[in-house]
C-alpha cells in the first residue's frame, strides 16, 4: 500500500519560513519524480515543485525563487524549504508522484500565512 504523510504545517507570519516534509512508503522511492501540491479553500489542487530520480528541479512560477524542494533517497523522504511566505501561499499541501497518482493522496499538511 503506498503512503505519502505530510507534516511540518504551521500559522506563520508573512515573510517568516517553514520547511515541510513527506515521509513516502509502499513504493521504491528513487524511481519516482515526487512532487508537492498545494489546494487553497475553494480552489483546485495545484502544483507547487516537483523533483526528479536524479535530483532535477521545477516548480510553479509563483514559487519560484521562494522555495526549495529536495529529496533524501535513503529515507524515502522530500522536503519543502518555504521562505518568504505570503497570505496567498495559504493552502493545504500534499506531496505524491509527478504526475499526482489520486489513490496516493495523503491527508496533507496545512500552511497559514498571516499576521
């Protein structure tokens, strides 16, 4: 059965960081492109940075310059480096293979930016 668990969410303050993670099981982790994905309220489910089996990067335009995605192939695990955070980086943000598999679908991480 493959798993994806997301943690690291928090309430931040505009600017402030967070780095978030996602342990993977159930699958052989260094083959896949992991990505993370993000769905705000009342909006569609997004892509935010995807990395691949040999450590190439992408991500969305709005992120980009702000975070940072990268992965540990030993212990199955990504992380999301978030700085410079806005209101609008509000979401709930998941974590699943490029392109996102819908029977992978973790609970999710959520992420608040306010003051």
């Amino acid at each position: 059965q493959v798993q994806f668990v997301e943690s690291g969410g928090g309430l931040v303050q505009p600017g402030g960081s967070l780095r978030l993670s996602c342990a993977a099981s159930g699958i052989i982790f260094r083959l896949y492109t992991i990505a993370w994905y993000r769905q705000a309220p009342r909006k569609q489910r997004d892509f935010v940075a995807r990395i691949t089996n040999g450590g190439f990067t992408n991500y969305a335009d709005s992120v980009k310059g702000r975070f940072t995605i990268s992965r540990d192939n030993a212990k199955n695990t990504v992380h999301l480096q978030m700085n410079s955070l806005k209101p609008e980086d509000t979401a709930v943000y998941y974590c699943n293979i490029y392109p996102g598999n819908n029977d992978y679908w973790g609970q999710g991480t959520q992420v608040t930016v306010s003051s």
